[in-house]
C-alpha cells in the first residue's frame, strides 16, 4: 500500500510538469522560423465578400517559378449580404443578395488566370475555401516568381463588384506541402 500511495504521490505531482513540457515542446523561439500557413495569407473586402489568406503558391521549398510558368492561388471567402433592405425603382422591397460567385480572376502579372471548373459559387453566410487543390491558376507569368514577392489580383464577383488585393508568394513548404502546385 505504501508504494501505491507514493506511486500516486508522484504522478499528481509531476503531472503538472509533463503537461507543460509537452504544450512548450510545439513552441519555438527560432526567430528565424517563417509562418508559412495559408493564415500567412492577406485579406480584404470586396463589397460584401470578406477575402481572407489569400496567396499565390510558389516554388517548392522557396524555389522560383519560371517566366511563362503557373501559379495556384488560394484564399476563402465569405459572403456576408447586408442585412438592410433595399428597394427597386418601383419602390417595392428588391430581393436581398444571397448566393454570389466569383466570375473571374486576373493580374497583370499574368496573361491569364483560369478558374478550374467555371465560377465559383459562394452562398451566403458560409466560408468558401479554395484549396489544397488549384482551383484558380494564374497562367503565362510575365516574369519569374519569388516567394515573399506580391502579386496584384482583381477579383470579380456577380453582385459584390470587383477589387484589387496584393497577395504575397509563399513558398511550397511546410504546411503548404499539402498544397497542390498548379498542373
């Protein structure tokens, strides 16, 4: 009974200790280490579509991506209508926005961006992510590509309009391994 008791003893004692070793053995104090996860992203707002982590994908492990080569883009969006009530020319209550879509990409550092599959259609109220597969691709680039670079991107959509974001390069490393270069 005596080695029970101690045996017990020690386990709620050392307990604390194990459990905070084990929540600081993920921390890190390298300053040099890079967040390279798709929250590395930017975001923005284009009428009532939020922009959230948006990014272009670059070269595996930092390496550049050739002039005339692809690029994936990733990002979510989030359609949020406005809650207030419009009206039409006849003065009758107009129907609120609900589902939205984004109808086209471009950069001028591309001569093109295809969206994969057509539009991508955002419902309201819910996140839309993009990614790990590439859904939107930026095709021809006008020059070679670094991470840590920016990339202006319009975004077009049927009813929020259309907007400009910087997007930054992220390497293909870490957790965007899972990411999918372009094809």
């Amino acid at each position: 009974m005596n080695f029970a008791r101690t045996a017990r003893a020690a386990l709620v004692t050392a307990a604390p200790v194990l459990l905070a070793s084990a929540l600081l053995a993920g921390c890190s104090d390298d300053p040099t280490e890079t967040d390279v996860s798709p929250a590395a992203g930017v975001a923005g707002q284009i009428g009532q579509v939020a922009i959230r982590d948006l990014f272009v994908l670059g070269g595996e492990e930092g390496r550049t991506i050739a002039q005339g080569g692809s690029a994936p883009v990733y990002l979510t969006m989030v359609n949020s209508p406005s809650e207030v009530e419009s009206f039409n020319a006849s003065g009758s209550p107009a129907p609120r926005p609900g589902t939205d879509t984004l109808t086209s990409v471009s950069s001028p550092q591309a001569a093109s961006a295809e969206i994969v599959g057509g539009t991508i259609a955002l419902p309201a109220g819910r996140d839309v992510q993009v990614g790990p597969a590439p859904k939107i691709i930026l095709r021809g680039l006008r020059k070679p590509l670094q991470s840590g670079e920016l990339v202006p991107l319009t975004l077009r959509f049927q009813h929020a309009g259309s907007g400009s974001l910087n997007a930054p390069v992220q390497a293909r490393q870490g957790d965007l391994q899972s990411y999918s270069p372009a094809p």
